[in-house]
C-alpha cells in the first residue's frame, strides 16, 4: 500500500472519544444529535462537535461524522444547514447511505469527503465503482465479504476510491444491518439508530390454541436464540486485511463503553503496527480484546460464513473497571478517579496507552485531600495510590470479576 492503513474507532461521545484518541486512533467516527445510526450512543451537540473537531485535528486525527440513516422529506429539508456547519467546522467526511444525501453534501459542503455507509450494502466492484463516479472518495463495504472478494473489489474498483471494511465488534443477522425486525415488534426502527436488538431475544413456539404455553425450539433447556450472531475479531489476521488492500480498518463500538473504545483501540494499534513492521503481534496486546464485554468471537465473513449462533446473547464480561488514571508522577504517584469501589490490598491490573498490563497490589490509598483510606468507595471520587510505573492519563485499573 502507497500510505499508511487508517485505525479508525468509535467516539460516542466525548469521553469515548478522549479515550479512543488517547490509546491510538487515526481516525474517529462519530455523530451528531441527528442523523446517525446510533440514537442512544450519547453523541455530539454542535458545540461539542466542534470541540471534538479541534481536539481531533490539534493531534492530527480525522473526523468521520455519520449521516447514514435514510431520510425523510422533514429531515431532507434540515441537511444543508447541517453540512454547511460540518464544513464550517472542518469535518474530514461524512458517512452516508442515501444517494440524495450523497447530492446535497457536494452541493453545500464540497470540500468535506463522501464515506458510503455499510448500509448501502457495497458487495462488488460495479457498485464501488458508480459511488466513487457520483462523488464519493471511499465506501464502507458489506461486513458479509470475504477476504478474496475484498481483494477483487480492491483490483477492479478506481484505485483513487478507498476502501474501509469493519473489523471488530458486534454483527447483525440481517444484511449489512438493514433490518426491520426491531421496527415491526417494539417500534424502534434499525435503518434510524433505534434498534432494539430482537435478534437477541430468547424465542420459543407457540400454538396457536395454546396460548401461554411455551415449546423449546432448541434440542436442550437452553432453548433457541435462532437470530443471534458471535462478535468479529480479526485481531489475528492484521497481515491478511492488509493483503488484501484495504485502507481503513474500522472498529465497531459508538454505544459502547469509553472502557471498550480505549482498550480495543489500543490493541488493534498495536497490531497494525506490528503487522505494517513485518512482525507478530505480542500476545499481551491480543489478550486485550478478550478482556472487554463481548460476544463469543468469530472472524464474521472474511473466511466464509462464520455459522449460526444459537446459544446465549450474553456478553462475556471478565473483568471490571476500578479506576481511571488522572496523573501521575514518575515515581508511580497517580491520582485517580474511582469507577467500582476496592480496598487496600486488592491485586488490581494496570493497562494504558503504550503500558502493558501490570498486576499489583493496590496500596497507600488516599483520598482527594490527602487523608489514608482503607477503602475507596464513592463513584468518580478523587484518591491517590502507587502505581507500579509510571502511567499516562486515562491508563485504567481493573480487575478480574468476582468469582470468575
């Protein structure tokens, strides 16, 4: 490849964003109040995405800002003044599906980049190549590609078009995510950032005369999540998505937790970096996708179908977040600001940009003002506590869950 590959990573807000930055993102994506594909993400105000905006760009890390729902005639009438303001702000692209709002960003915001949303479902090089003629720089393909159609895409489509493709995070039953399931049984409609996750549910057969009474689809007393799907990683194939031509690698996440977007963040830098050195990547670092909330892995499509997922839609949740690291002197002093309480004498792990995990004792707790404690134990409370090397901001404290 002629340039670096891109890590771009969800930003649901500016705590995620802080986080997703801090631990090594080249880009970010995130949005507005209106318009994304995440409506319960948290998102930006305009004046927040303004700041976002600066903060982004001062560290020399685009802005990716999602319009990709499809619109209706009221919200077609808003989208001019909103993407004059992206462009007034200096917004690197938007993410969008819809060709009229693909026509409405070059006509009032030409100098801000058209990002084709996975939403429009691109699948092959003819439909790469009609988004790149009508204006569009990259398109996000289908999370259903395998490796070698990726490849041929690559080949085939206009080498000026980038290509982005999803690499981590959770997937979806229906193609590419549009789905009406969610939209027809709760009223949240999937396709506007609302989606309930039906996919998810535990179903059972009901006859019709025998209402109240519940058949196991399944073969055991688990019975059926006959909708449900595995999360993707592909933390262990960087050098393959790198073969294949690929020129961002995007981690899904935007309503996830700040915790998700650091760490995930952090262990994919790595990768990349390790795979662009021609080297492996150190297991400490592929440790870390296993220690955030997380769905049984698979590697989605990029080596064939990855297969029905039956079992339970739980996360898989083995450690917890204690603290996050505010400062911290050279000698391992940090002051911290608490998430769960702990207790002197706790083993605790510390991880943070550029740090590797580090098991210690938790020890010389104090509190904001100075005074020892035993216990911390008020969420967001200030305390101070040696470290066992010295930590940026935003490194955290964690912890395995109890009784795992």
């Amino acid at each position: 490849m002629d340039k670096r590959v891109e890590l771009l990573s969800p930003a649901g807000d500016m705590e995620r964003l802080r986080m997703s930055l801090a631990y090594g993102a080249d880009a970010v994506y995130l949005a507005g109040l209106d318009f994304g594909m995440r409506s319960f993400a948290g998102n930006f105000t305009p004046d927040e995405l303004r700041q976002a905006v600066s903060l982004c760009h001062r560290r020399g890390v685009a802005v990716h800002v999602t319009c990709n729902t499809m619109p209706r005639n009221d919200e077609i009438r808003r989208l001019p003044e909103w993407m004059e303001y992206l462009q007034d702000l200096g917004v690197d692209a938007v993410i969008l599906a819809d060709v009229g709002v693909l026509s409405l960003l070059k006509r009032y915001a030409p100098a801000v980049k058209a990002h084709i949303s996975t939403q429009a479902s691109v699948s092959n090089y003819e439909a790469a190549r009609a988004w790149h003629e009508l204006g569009a720089g990259r398109v996000i393909l289908a999370r259903e590609l395998s490796l070698d159609e990726i490849a041929l895409i690559r080949a085939k489509a206009p080498n000026a078009l980038e290509l982005e493709a999803f690499i981590h995070g959770a997937m979806c039953v229906s193609y590419s995510g549009r789905c009406l399931l969610s939209n027809y049984m709760t009223g949240r409609d999937a396709n506007r950032g609302a989606c309930a996750q039906p996919c998810r549910y535990h179903y059972a057969l009901v006859e019709e005369q025998r209402p109240g009474e519940y058949f196991p689809i399944g073969e055991d007393e688990g019975g059926a999540y006959i909708l449900n799907s595995r999360d993707m990683c592909m933390i262990d194939h960087i050098p393959e998505l790198l073969g294949a031509g690929l020129n961002s690698l995007k981690i899904e996440g935007r309503a996830k937790s700040a915790y998700y977007a650091g760490i995930v963040t952090g262990a994919y830098r790595h990768a990349v970096d390790a795979a662009a050195a021609g080297k492996p990547l150190e297991r400490v670092w592929r440790d870390e996708v296993e220690k955030v909330s997380h769905r049984p892995y698979s590697t989605g499509f990029y080596f064939g179908a990855p297969g029905q997922h039956t079992e339970s839609a739980r996360y898989v949740r083995d450690w917890q977040v204690m603290a996050v690291v505010t400062s911290c002197t050279p000698d391992g002093t940090a002051l911290c600001s608490l998430r769960n309480k702990f207790s002197a004498g706790d083993e605790l792990e510390l991880v943070g940009p550029g740090v590797a995990p580090v098991a210690f004792r938790a020890q010389e707790l104090t509190d904001g003002d100075g005074l020892p404690i035993d216990q911390a134990r008020k969420p967001q409370m200030a305390l101070h506590l040696k470290l066992p090397v010295q930590a940026p901001p935003l490194s955290v404290l964690r912890r395995k869950a109890v009784g795992l």
